[in-house]
C-alpha cells in the first residue's frame, strides 16, 4: 500500500514538473513576442528625439530615452547647456578628489568645466578654485526620470515645428509622407506587427485560464507566485490593436483632450500611431498657455511667459501685445487690447485689481478690443492671460483624450457619399 502511495505521489510530481516545463517554453515562447512590445510602440516614435515633456504643472525639454522593458517609463535628458547647477556637480567632484585623492575626480571636473565655459554655462573667469563645498546647495540636475506611476499625471509629449533643426524639419515630412502614403512593405510590416500582437493575446488568455484552472490544487503561495509571472511576463503587455483606430492612421481626426490648464479641449491632426497608453497625432495647432503683466501701457519684466516651469529649456516669449489709447477718468479706465504679433492669438482673462474680465476672444494680426472698467489708478497693473498657437507633433496618454471621429472622408467612403442622392421630406 506504501509503494503505491509513493508511486501515486512521484507520478503526481512528474506530471507536475511536466505540466510547468510546458508552461515555462510556452511562456518563453510569448515573452519572446512580447519582446516586440517591451516598450510602447508610440513613445518609440519620439525616442532619440527632442522634446518638451508636460508632467503636471512643470515642463521637462531633452532627448528621449526608453529603456527596454520599462512599462511606459522613460528619461528626459537635458541639453548639455541646460544642466542644472553646475557648480554642485563640480563641487562633488572636488570633493571626492580631495577625500580619495584620485586625479580622475580632479580631470572630470576640469573637462566639465572647460565644457561648461564653452557653451557659456559658467563664466569664463571661472576656476575649481572658485567652487565651494556646500551640502545645502540644490544638487546639479542633467535628467528627469519619468517613472510609471508618474504617468497619470502626465499631459502630453510634444515636439513644435518652431524648434526643429533644418534636418530634422525634413525627417518629418518624409516620416509623414510614409504614413499618408505606406509603401507595400510598410503595410506589410504592420500586419505582421497586428498579427504577432493577435496571437500574443490569445496565447495569454489560453495560458491564463489552463494555469487558473490546474492550480487550483496548489497552495496559495505558489498559485501566488505563478500569477505574479503571468502578470509580469504575458497580460502586462496588453493588447495593441484597435480596429476603430486602426482605420484611421494616416487620416485627419478629431480629439477631445483634458489639457494642460485643466481645460476640455477639441484639436485636430494626422492620427499617427496608437497603443493601449498613449496616441500620436502628428500637425496639431497646439495652444499654448502664456500670462503677462502691465503696468499701466508698458509691459513688465519678464513677461509673457508660460504659466509652466521649464526645465532644460530657456522659452523665450515676443511680445504678442499692446495696451493703446488708454484714458482714465472719474475711476473708469479705457484702453485698446492690440495683436502686435504675426500669427492669431485668444484673449481670454483679464485681471485688474479686484476685477477679472472674461473675453474668450481671438485676435487676428493687428486687430484689438476695447476694455472698459473700474480702476482706483490711471495706471494699474493687469495681468492678461492668452493663449498662442503653434504646430506640433504630440503624444497623449490615452486616459486624457478621446477620438471623437474622422476629421476628413477616406477617399473611399467619399465616392459612396457622394453618389448617394438628396431625398426630399
């Protein structure tokens, strides 16, 4: 009776190592599809480019970088001149030479600094003897790491058409011209993509509901532990395809998107590429958020500006507008809003002591409104909050914008349209 307890129990471990070999080629099978998809097939888009990042109410401007299998997280890196606070990375150095005595800490520093003057960061009078070892000053800064649980306060990832180099300018169009028209290879290409992402999903719900139900009989740590693999190694990837969206690339759509100032907004572009977090939308007129100041007709210092933090980034605003004829009279003040700028801009808020004005309006070059209030001085400071427009190739997470449909008809469904005859009621 023993020897048959002993042979029922060593069959029971041999089925039981057989049963997770199989799982385990079968996993390897499927990761090694998923390896197609370890990073997001959107954000691959701007990879080793320059771009602003908006996470929250801070902007982040650098060169893309995404590491493999790193669930939507990627880094910023910022140009080699916008680093932030050189001299604390100097002093590290110095530090660490002066401790170790190692020359190499010395040589990095003088590199960095000869580097530094270079590209005008420091000042060229400026010498290690200068650095000072301070503990509580902010430490440099060359990147931004954005991790994915950051993700949900991510806006947007945009790269203007104002910023492009002459090289890059022309990538584009040609990367636009292979989405408005694919080559035979390139539809190709992305039915493989489609079909590997197809089985890849299959085979995870196949493996997902057998290893549901064989484990059953294990105990729940181990049940635990292989459900921890099967999230990790098949459903963590996700599904990629989307039929409704699928039929749209390379055509002008609609979206709905909560932007930036919190605001619900409708912008229109080429639907580029999409995945389950993210969509590009390539020619967007993205409007920018900018606020300045006056003080009676003359602008402030330092104003306009975005009402976000740049980081890596110097945004230089022009002047946009001018305060004209205003007059003062009896605790009323009068004044001409006017567009000094080349493109068309929106007035939307005006501040004025105690008093907000809201307009909502779009100004063409050279036009202007007429504003009349309360004042308690004939030069009062304002602060006027605008939005300008530039065009931009740009990313969403998918959690903060909406297709709302096509934009134009593909040529196809045209022809059926306008064959169809008026119908009188």
């Amino acid at each position: 009776m023993l020897e048959l307890l002993l042979s029922g129990e060593v069959l029971t471990l041999l089925y039981t190592i057989f049963y997770l070999t199989l799982i385990g080629v079968i996993i390897s099978l499927i990761y090694g599809i998923s390896e197609w998809f370890s990073r997001d097939r959107v954000i691959k888009l701007f990879e080793g480019k320059h771009a602003f990042v908006f996470l929250g109410n801070e902007a982040y401007y650098g060169k893309i970088k995404i590491p493999a299998r790193s669930g939507g997280s990627f880094e910023v890196l910022f140009p080699p001149e916008r680093i932030e606070n050189p001299e604390a990375l100097l002093a590290y150095l110095i530090e660490n030479y002066k401790e170790t005595g190692d020359r190499k800490f010395l040589e990095e520093a003088k590199r960095l600094l000869a580097d530094f003057k270079r590209r005008n960061i420091l000042p060229p009078d400026y010498a290690l003897e200068k650095v000072v070892i301070n503990p509580w000053a902010p430490p440099s800064l060359v990147s931004r790491k954005i991790y994915a649980n950051e993700l949900g306060n991510l806006h947007a990832l945009i790269i203007f058409r104002d910023f492009l180099e002459e090289e890059d300018f022309r990538e584009r169009w040609k990367e636009l011209k292979r989405v408005f028209h694919p080559s035979f290879f390139g539809r190709l290409k992305r039915k493989i993509y489609n079909s590997l992402a197809y089985v890849k999903d299959k085979l995870s719900s196949t493996i997902s509901k057998t290893t549901g139900a064989y484990l059953s009989a294990f105990s729940p740590e181990i049940r635990k532990s292989i459900q921890e693999i099967e999230t990790k190694l098949i459903t963590g990837v996700g599904s990629v395809y989307d039929p409704l969206l699928e039929n749209s690339i390379g055509r002008i759509i609609t979206v709905q998107v909560q932007d930036v100032d919190g605001e619900v907004k409708l912008y229109q572009g080429i639907l580029r590429e999409y995945s389950n977090n993210f969509i590009a939308i390539y020619d967007v007129g993205y409007r920018i958020q900018l606020v300045t100041r006056f003080k009676g007709s003359k602008e402030m210092n330092g104003f306009p500006r975005p009402i976000l933090s740049f980081h890596g980034w110097v945004f230089e605003v022009g002047r946009h507008i001018e305060i004209r004829n205003m007059s003062f009279k009896e605790g009323q003040l009068s004044f001409d809003l006017v567009n000094v700028s080349k493109n068309p801009l929106r007035i939307e808020k005006i501040k004025i002591g105690g008093n907000e004005l809201s307009f909502y309006r779009v100004l063409f070059p050279n036009e202007s409104i007429s504003v009349k209030t309360s004042s308690e001085t004939p030069e009062p400071v304002m602060e006027i909050s605008y939005e300008i427009s530039k065009e931009a190739d740009i990313i969403w997470p998918r959690t903060k914008v909406k297709v709302v449909g096509l934009g134009d008809y593909p040529p196809r469904l045209l022809s059926e349209i306008l064959k169809l005859k008026k119908v009188k009621i």
